[in-house]
C-alpha cells in the first residue's frame, strides 16, 4: 500500500498549463504540432517538413520551440549508419479532446449513482448550486437590476462566452452552439446540462427591481429562474422564466434557498 502524501510532498503541475500553452501556439506552430500527433510512429524533421511542404530549418525551429514547451520529446533510434542519428519527435503534452473525454467518463461515472427520475434532477440541480458555490467570486461589481428576462439573458451572455457555451441570443431564449463538455464521439448526459443549469441559477440570477411585495397570505417574490432544454436540434436552449412563489416555497425550492448538503 502507497504512503498517504505529506504535508511537503508536491501535487502535479495543473494540467491546463500544458493546455493553455497549447492555446497559445502559432498557428503554423500549431500545424507542426498536429503533424507530430497524428502520426503513428516518431516523425523527424525531414519527414514534417515534406509532408508540411516546409523547409526543413523551420520546421527544426518549431520543434525546438515545441520541446522547450513540453509539448513534444526528442529520441534518437540507431540506424545502423555513420554519423549522429537522427532526432525523432513524439507528442507528449494533452490531448484536450482526451482530457475533456476523460472528464465526461468521470461526470458518466458520478451520473449512475444519482439513480434517474425526478429525484435524480434535483440532485444534479443541486449539485450544480453548490459547484457554484464553490467557485471563487467573480471581480466585483454592481450592474443595476435587470427588469425583463431578456435583459437578463442578455447579461449572461458574456459569462456564457467565458464557459466555452458560443451563446447565441435571438431577443427570446439563448441558443448554446457549443459544450465544453462534448467531444465528437460522448455527448454530455442530460444530468450534466441540469447541473449547468443549477450553476447558472445560483451563481447568476438576479432578482429583478421591483420584484417584491406583500401579499395578505405572507411574503411573495416575483423573480426570475434560469431553465435549461438540453440537445435541441440548434444547440441547447437556455431560457428565462418569471416565478412568483412565497417564502415558503423559496426555501422549499432549490434557488435561493440556504445551502443544503449532499451528504443524506
């Protein structure tokens, strides 16, 4: 049995550094890189250069940069002649359709204990309000209080953006042309789009100005609640609804209410 890890042992290196550099590359920097990882065996210089119809000391300069990067390694094989052998190169940095892949195995993994029904959605709901939660705030900042759903909507549009959803808002709904969560083979479990959608109601919704008033039976709220059609023909479709319910069912209902734990 391994050892438990101390207190000065060191975790990894987050695996989005080798990502992002990645996301950083030129792009014929990147063409070379893709050459290297589509090719079945280790590629020399010689060979990326004719199949990218490159000069050879270009392509040389990429790799250098690539290996310094981390993102490929350099072997040499004898062949047998005289002289140096020549330097053979090998992805080595993450595949990102193979992380997101990865992650998507897990999510499925997570996904067979929640059971299914409605039961099951509320727990993804919930467990989307606590991902919110425990995801560190955004820079702070006080926009005035949105009055329509579609203000609303369109106020979370860049967030959208930054979550990796490509939004596209027609005046009605938000259209997600894209997932961080899909890749061309595993499209993401409907649980997973209900846990964005518990996400997005507890991290981004706004009660709208005016929403409040006083009802002869107690407190009422008119508010707004983010509602998610996961894997439309177009995309999925992220609406905005108005809601009025009484305290009571505030806490009785997901949003809004105070934290609840997973642990039953």
């Amino acid at each position: 049995m391994s050892a438990p890890p101390t207190a000065a042992a060191r975790p990894p290196r987050p695996a989005w550094v080798d990502l992002s550099t990645r996301a950083e590359l030129s792009q014929a920097r990147r063409r070379v890189l893709e050459e290297v990882e589509h090719a079945p065996s280790p590629l020399t210089a010689a060979q990326l250069a004719r199949a990218l119809n490159l000069h050879h000391n270009t392509v040389r300069e990429h790799l250098d940069a690539l290996a310094e990067a981390g993102l490929v390694t350099v072997s040499t094989s004898p062949t047998g002649r005289r002289g140096r052998p020549a330097l053979r190169y090998t992805p080595a940095g993450p595949d990102p359709a193979q992380v997101v892949g990865s992650f998507l195995a897990l999510l499925d993994a997570i996904i067979e204990h929640l059971g299914d029904g409605e039961q099951a959605r509320h727990r993804a709901l919930e467990i989307g309000r606590q991902w919110a939660q425990l995801t560190p705030p955004e820079p702070a900042s006080a926009p005035a209080r949105a009055t329509t759903s579609a203000e609303q909507l369109s106020r979370l549009l860049p967030h959208l953006s930054l979550m990796g959803f490509a939004p596209a808002f027609d005046g009605g709904h938000i259209i997600l042309k894209a997932c961080p969560l899909v890749t061309a083979s595993r499209p993401p479990h409907p649980l997973v789009c209900m846990m964005h959608e518990g996400f997005l109601n507890e991290r981004y919704i706004q009660a709208p100005a005016g929403g409040h008033h006083d009802a002869d039976d107690g407190a009422a709220d008119v508010g707004l609640r983010f509602t998610l059609t996961p894997l439309c023909a177009d995309g999925c479709h992220l609406t905005a609804i108005a809601e009025t319910h009484t305290q009571t069912d505030t806490e009785s209902a997901g949003y809004g209410a105070a934290p609840r734990s997973l642990n039953r």
